[in-house]
C-alpha cells in the first residue's frame, strides 16, 4: 500500500467540526430493520436526523439528493458515520471502530474494492458482509457487531441494513475520510478557480500522458514546497506540472469536485479537511499561482464529480509509486 504523502506528525489532526445543517423534512414513523446475518447488531431506521442514535440506529434518506459524487464522513470520537450526495446529508449511523491497540486509521480514502459476501482472511474467516476496501492491509467498512464503543480489529462496523444502503451508492474510488473529531462538510466554489484559466499563465514545460491510466477516479495534488501539481487517475500519474507563486500555503486542504454549478457557472466543490494549518485564500492562490495554461486545460478536460483535490505544503513522498490503490492521504 503506498501513500502519497509521508506519515505526518501526530499532533496534526484533521479538522472537521459539526455537521451540515439539517433539512427541515417531515418526521418517518420508526421502523425496524431484521439483521442479516446472526450475531450482527439490529438496526433502526430512525426519524430523520435526531440529534442521537442509540448503538445499532442509522437514518437513510437517498432521495434527499438522488444524484452526485458520494463523500463518506467518519467520525471517530461520536462513533458515527456520514454519507453525503453531491455535498447534501442522505445518511448517518452508528460505528464501531477499532479498539485499543487496534486503531482505526484516519485518513483520507478511497474505495478500493467491493464484495457483498466477503470473508476475512485475516481473522479466521470472519464474515464482512457488504464490505468496501479502504487499504489492502485490512481496513474495510462492512456490516457488524455494533456494541455501542469501539470494538473492531481496525474497520469500520455498520449495522447490517445500513451497510447493504451505503454499498449501493458507493463506487470504487468514492472518498472516505476517517477522522479523529468531530466532521462536517462545507461547500465552496473557489478550488475550481484553479483550472478556470485565470491563474497566471506561465510557458514551462509539462508532462501530459492520460493513455496511462484512461479511466477511473482523479486526483489533483498541487504541492507548494515542491511547486508542483501532480494528477493521478485510477492511483497512476499521468501529468505533473510546475506551479510558482503559492508559498503561502500552509498544512493539507482536500476537496471533492460536485455534479453542481454555481451562479457564474463555476463547479462547486465539497472542502472535505484541513490537516496541520489555516483552510488557504483560495480566491487570492487561484489568480496568483502561475502554472501553464494547456496544462491547466489538460486537468480541466478529466475533472468531473468526485474528482480530489488536495493543496499541501508537504513534499510528496519520493517513495510514492505510480500503482493502484494508493491513499490519497493519513496520518
């Protein structure tokens, strides 16, 4: 498994605070939902986004926002879990992460691979129903035992019937970010400035091969102490490019490309974490970074809803590898 960015220091956290504000729907009746599989919690579909769930509860609105990228939230303190539909809340639920010596990572994710019927080949073949890949070392979400406080091996336990709802709007690649606070979700239009042609031009050279990778999930990460932007698709560069004028940038910002538009027609973007420093000027580092502009409408031209963008002041790490499957970033 090979990551993008070194470890980084533990008293870097990612900073996700509350949640986005709830919509004002009509309440649902309770509902109870059989467990799939034995010795798995039962869980409840509860009214629409109250403030508590009670071990084994969840809510499940997909026809809130029925198209878009999907962004998974989890937070590790509340042992919760947020699924969000082109930047709109559809679901939560409760978790059970890994316990003491176990520890669930946290990080920002991609899915790497889905099986309905899953068995560990790991822990003497217990069952992961529903299960979605994050890291090929074990770290998945799937359907389990929910007893209200961590208690997993490292992966992310969900009630049974919730797991089988989430499984169904994910796709490989969709984001997942794990963190160690409180999460939420903010919208913002500004990263796309970025490659709307208006930062400044610079001739340089560039290195452009799309046929590398022709299909799957991109990922931009534009780094200041490098003074690079590099782009992958399906975990393999395929374009790097120097990018001058953006010292001022300061920690590890990642951001999720939208299906929709604003006002003046610019995508809008999900900002998704800031890791170690202040959430950037983006209005200012769009029109002041120089990178060269058929580069810029190279990136343009891939970018679509679910596409990551992370801006950092970290070095990328000389011993990341052009593979599938890396992690976009953790801790």
């Amino acid at each position: 498994m090979t990551t993008i960015f070194p470890a980084l220091s533990r008293k870097y956290f990612i900073i996700i605070a509350l949640v986005i504000a709830a919509l004002d729907l009509p309440p649902l009746a309770p509902a109870s939902h059989a467990a799939g599989q034995a010795g798995h919690t039962k869980g409840r579909l509860v009214n629409p986004f109250t403030p508590a769930l009670k071990p084994g509860d969840y809510e499940w609105h997909p026809e809130i926002s029925p198209v878009g990228p999907v962004i998974v939230l989890v937070s590790l303190p509340d042992q919760v879990l947020y699924v969000y539909r082109n930047g709109v809340r559809i679901g939560r639920s409760t978790i059970s992460s890994g316990k003491a010596g176990k520890r669930t990572p946290t990080g920002v994710f991609t899915v790497l691979q889905k099986k309905v019927r899953h068995v560990s080949n790991i822990y003497k073949g217990a069952k992961m129903p529903h299960m979605q890949r994050l890291t090929w070392t074990g770290i998945a979400l799937h359907a389990g035992h929910l007893p209200g406080y961590p208690a997993s091996a490292g992966c992310v336990r969900l009630p049974v019937d919730f797991a089988a709802n989430l499984y169904s709007v994910t796709t490989l690649g969709t984001t997942v970010i794990i963190a160690d606070n409180k999460s939420r979700l903010t919208n913002t239009t500004r990263p796309g400035l970025l490659f709307s042609g208006r930062t400044g031009a610079v001739a340089a050279d560039f290195k452009w091969a799309p046929e590398k990778a022709p299909t799957g999930p991109v990922s931009v990460i534009v780094s200041a102490r490098d003074h690079v932007a590099y782009v992958y698709r399906n975990g393999i560069e395929i374009g790097r490019a120097p990018v001058n004028r953006i010292e001022q940038v300061s920690g590890s910002h990642v951001y999720s490309a939208l299906a929709s538009n604003d006002a003046q027609g610019q995508r809008e973007w999900a900002s998704l974490a800031s890791i170690g420093g202040r959430a950037p000027d983006l209005n200012g580092l769009a029109y002041r970074a120089a990178i060269p502009p058929r580069f810029l409408a190279d990136v343009s031209g891939i970018i679509t809803p679910g596409t990551t963008l992370v801006i950092t002041d970290t070095p990328i790490d000389a011993r990341t590898h052009s593979a599938p499957g890396f992690n976009i970033l953790t801790d």
